[in-house]
C-alpha cells in the first residue's frame, strides 16, 4: 500500500485528478465503498478504545490515510496480545491505556493531506 500510495503520489497530485475522471460515477461509487468500509472498522475502534483522544485521532487517521492507518491498528493489536491469548483479546477487549500511535498517524495524515493540496 505504502508502494503503490507514494507511486501515484509522484504521478500524479492527490487533487490533481482530471475532472472527468473525479465525476465519474464509478470513480464516486469506489470512494463511497472505501469511506463506507473505513467508517465500518472505525465503529470497532470506537469499541475498543476507551479515550475519546484515541478514538478521535484514530478517525482523522482513518479518514486520511485509509487502509494504511487501518493496517496499522490491527497490527497494533496484533502486537498487543500474548501467546495464550484468545481471538476475542482482539476484537472485543477494551483498551484502558492512553496510546499516542493515533495521534501520530492522525498528524502524518493531516501532514500528507496538507502537503497534497500544496504541490497539487
């Protein structure tokens, strides 16, 4: 993802996309699949994180980096579990401690988005 993202990225700017091609409606109906599937794992996330800090920073980060920041949380989780855990430590155990990894990802965003609309 990273590979492709900074390809396209050197292709073409994020906001120079062709009018004709930002209008088409398959172009519109991807978007609306890709939103609607992060807004799907962001309910999980809301689930899981406790502090509105993370659940907030982790939405900015969703929102603007997509499947990368998504990819990263689970590895996250991943990561967080020890060998005798279960399936359910993943996906339904609350987390109590504050992590800064949303606030840093929600700021690469921010950061990638702004540099974006500057070189576009």
């Amino acid at each position: 993802m990273l590979c492709v993202t900074s390809w396209a990225s050197l292709n073409c700017p994020l906001f120079g996309v062709p009018r004709n091609v930002a209008t088409h409606p398959w172009f519109i109906a991807t978007l609306f699949d890709a939103y609607w599937g992060f807004i799907t794992f962001y309910v999980w996330v809301v689930y899981k994180e406790t502090r509105w800090v993370s659940k907030i920073s982790w939405l900015v980060a969703i929102l603007a980096l997509g499947n990368i920041a998504m990819s990263v949380y689970c590895l996250i989780q991943l990561f967080g579990i020890k060998s005798n855990d279960t399936i359910a430590t993943i996906l339904v155990q609350k987390k109590d401690n504050l992590s800064y990894s949303g606030v840093i990802f929600a700021s690469l965003g921010i950061a990638v988005t702004v540099y974006a609309a500057c070189i576009g």
